[in-house]
C-alpha cells in the first residue's frame, strides 16, 4: 500500500515539475547581436497596470559587477558607461544603441507593486554580442569572428565560404576554431584563392555563423569593417574640418574689411554741413577723398 501511495504522488509530481520547468523556460531568453547594432531586450514578465513602467527595473549583471540599469522606468544616470544608449519602451523592454562587447551579460527584468514588492519571477535575458576584426601582414589577411558572453561560451562559432561549410577544406584557406573564437587566413588579393571571386566583396566570400547555444538558433553575420573604425573619420574628414573653419575664418576677415573700407568711402563723400558763425549762413560742401578728384 504505501508503494501505491508513492507511485500515485510520483505521478502527481511529475506534471508540476514540467509545468515549472515550463515557467522557468518562458521568462528566460537569449539574444546575439553584432557590436555596433541596436538591441531589444523584452521583458517577458511586465505587468498592465504600470504608468510609463513606474513598475519595471531592469539590472544588469557580468563576471565582474551588478549594475542597475532602470529603475522604476527611469533610466539610472550613475550607469554612465551605458545610459546614454539605453531607453525605455512602452512595453518596458530595454532598448540598447551601439552596443558594444561589455555590453555582453544577463539582463533582468522585475516587477514591482505601489508598495514595492516584487511581483512574479525575474525575466532573464542573456545578451551574446559578435565582433569581428581584420588583421594584415603583407599578403596574408586574417579575419577574426568572436563571440563575448555572459559566462563559459555555449555558442558555436565557424566562417563559411561562399554559404557552405568548405572554409576548413579549402587549399587556399586556414582555418582556426577555439571555443567563441574562429579566425579564417588566406593571401590577398582575392584571386590568389579563387580567380573567379576576385570582384566579389568579402561580405559575400566569408560570414561567420553563430549557432545559440542556448536557443539553437543560428545565425549568419557578413564579414564587414568593425563598427569602432566605421564610426571613426577617416583622414579626409579630420583634415577638412580645420581646412574648412579656416576658410570660413578668411572669408569672414575679407568680408569684414571690405564692408569697413565701403563704409569710410562712403563717409567722404557725404555732404557736410558746415556752419558760418559770421554771418550765421549754412554752407554745404561736397568733401570727396583724393581718389574721387
């Protein structure tokens, strides 16, 4: 009899268990996005009966630190390195610009009531970010793709050539795998690894497939310059703003000598009025300068 009771609770048990696991699984998310791309993080667990989010925090957290991000659906100005990219949805999801790899760590959102208690479970969202980099020595070009996360990397991490998964058997190519991190190397140009593709971009040549380790979700991301030296001027750009301001400095300097010169012109050949005291008449005399004469 007691064995019978054991099964029975067994058995009652075990549907609650997956319903939990169930629950646990909704408010937990994973999300992989490219250094430099705008981010949204959704907060699974977000009551109706808020203000503009009066009721939603969102922290962050990494290895190193635990930072709050929103509070009350405000954003936190002391989380400096990460305020002035950060907004706040009507839904309360956390909207993240530029992001960069410290951005990389576990979001959580809360909900709280007017007194202040947490209502319901924290919504978790794990933020991967993909960087990629380029390295030249000579003829020989590498391209890195490396993935930054919130604890021991689950992601998987390879380049594809040409869409297929031929960049580890080609002649030409060297590839090299390491956890989050892949590098590809081959001699440029293009042509020395296949004369065919030599007007093909590299975004189209090689991407770098991030496989979730957490969702299985892949993903494919074309090898394009790192976002830090796109948002950088070039040297064109650097040198035409100091040559620009100094013309406009030039042409304000010959403008104002210009309109000074016209004026005192001017000034000359106005009429002057010049008064007789003896016989207490007006004379009126045209004074030109010694050009005019």
């Amino acid at each position: 009899m007691e064995e019978f009771k054991w099964i029975k609770m067994s058995l009652f048990l075990i549907p609650l268990l997956h319903f939990t696991a169930a629950a646990n699984r909704q408010f937990l998310l994973s999300s992989t996005v490219r250094d430099g791309d705008e981010v949204t993080l959704s907060c699974e667990n977000v009551r109706d009966d808020q203000n503009n989010c009066d009721g939603t925090v969102w922290t962050f957290s990494d290895l190193n630190s635990t930072v709050e991000l929103v509070i009350l659906g405000q954003i936190v100005e002391e989380a400096k390195a990460k305020s002035d990219r950060l907004s706040v949805r009507e839904n309360c999801s956390l909207v993240i610009k530029n992001v960069t790899e410290e951005d990389a760590g576990r979001y959580f959102c809360q909900q709280y009531n007017k007194t202040g208690q947490q209502q319901g479970p924290d919504s978790q969202v794990y933020l991967s970010v993909v960087t990629m980099t380029e390295e030249k020595n000579d003829d020989i070009v590498m391209l890195n793709c490396s993935v930054s996360t919130y604890e021991r990397c689950k992601h998987t991490v390879k380049w594809l050539y040409e869409g297929k998964d031929e960049a580890k058997d080609h002649p030409n190519i060297e590839t090299l795998q390491r956890g989050c991190y892949t590098t590809v190397k081959w001699q440029d140009p293009v042509d020395s690894v296949d004369p065919g593709l030599i007007y093909k971009p590299r975004s189209n040549l090689l991407k770098c497939e991030v496989t979730d380790g957490y969702t299985k979700e892949v993903q494919l991301f074309p090898f394009i310059p790192p976002h830090s030296s796109r948002e950088k001027p070039g040297w064109g750009r650097i040198i035409f703003v100091p040559v620009g301001l100094a013309a406009l400095i030039i042409i304000v300097v010959v403008v104002n000598m210009w309109t000074r010169a016209k004026e005192k012109k001017t000034q000359t050949e106005e009429i002057a009025v010049r008064y007789d005291v003896d016989d207490d008449t007006v004379n009126y005399e045209n004074i030109r300068s010694p050009d005019g004469v």
